[in-house]
C-alpha cells in the first residue's frame, strides 16, 4: 500500500513539475514560442481584431519592429474574436499582419483577463515575467521606450 502512494506521489509530482514549466506555446503555423528565454529577448504580444480600426493602424508600426528588432524582440499576435484556421489567415493576410500569431491565447500565464479594449499590447521580459500592459495604439518609438527602460 506505502509503494502505491510513493508511486502516485512520485507520479504526480512528475505531471505537475512538467505543467510549471513554460514548454512553449503553439504557433499557428506548427513552430511554438517559450516566453522564458536565454536570448535575452522580449516577447511583444499583441491583441487585435479585424472589426479593431486602431489594430489596423498600429499594424504597419508592429511589422516594422518585428523585421528591425528582431535580435533584440519577437511580436506575437493574438486574434481577440479566438478566430481559428482559414477564417483567421484570412484575417491575418486582411489586416496586413507579418509577424507570428499564437495559437491560444496565453494571458492565463500571468493572470490576466481577456481585454476590454483594442488594441492591447503585453510586454513580457525574458524571464516570461509581465513588464507592461499598454492599451491603445502603440508606435515604434513608444514600443522601444518600454523595451528600452
């Protein structure tokens, strides 16, 4: 009997050390993305929507610090309306976004509830700790402000 709950313990201990880690979180297009990284880098997560006008302009200011940042930063989208499949390619090709797009929604990492407003941008360091929450439109320059601080 003391070898089965040593080994349920020993087993269950294994399963939940395992659910702590951050082992990634699935891109859309098959590859997956740790927000506790060795690189140093900052994870930028944005949140958008096609009917969002403001998402739309702050896209074209996302896309140039994804290509120009990217040794120092990766940018992430997340669709707010949970869109999935052809449905949400075709928003993503639509709205002009080029940098990655996670598959499900990762705010449950840091305890956050879904957003009230649009666009919402998280800035989260390399530890995969929440830095910045920054509602609204952001620019290039506002964006490396944060990162910069």
């Amino acid at each position: 009997m003391f070898k089965n709950f040593l080994l349920k313990t020993v087993l269950l201990s294994l399963v939940l050390v395992g659910c702590s880690a951050d082992t990634g979180y699935q891109l859309i297009d098959g590859s997956s993305h740790s927000f506790n990284n060795d690189q140093g880098k900052y994870t930028l997560v944005n949140y958008w929507a096609e009917w969002c006008q403001p998402c739309r302009v702050e896209v074209p200011e996302l896309n140039e610090l994804a290509a120009e940042h990217a040794d120092q930063l990766t940018v992430l989208a997340v669709n707010f309306d949970n869109e999935q499949g052809p449905e949400l390619l075709a928003q993503l090709q639509k709205i002009g976004i080029q940098f990655p797009s996670l598959a499900l929604d990762p705010r449950a990492k840091w305890g956050l509830e879904r957003p009230n407003v649009l666009p919402e941008t998280l800035i989260i360091n390399s530890e995969g700790e929440l830095v910045h929450r920054l509602i609204g439109p952001q620019t290039l320059e506002s964006l490396m402000a944060f990162i910069a601080e």
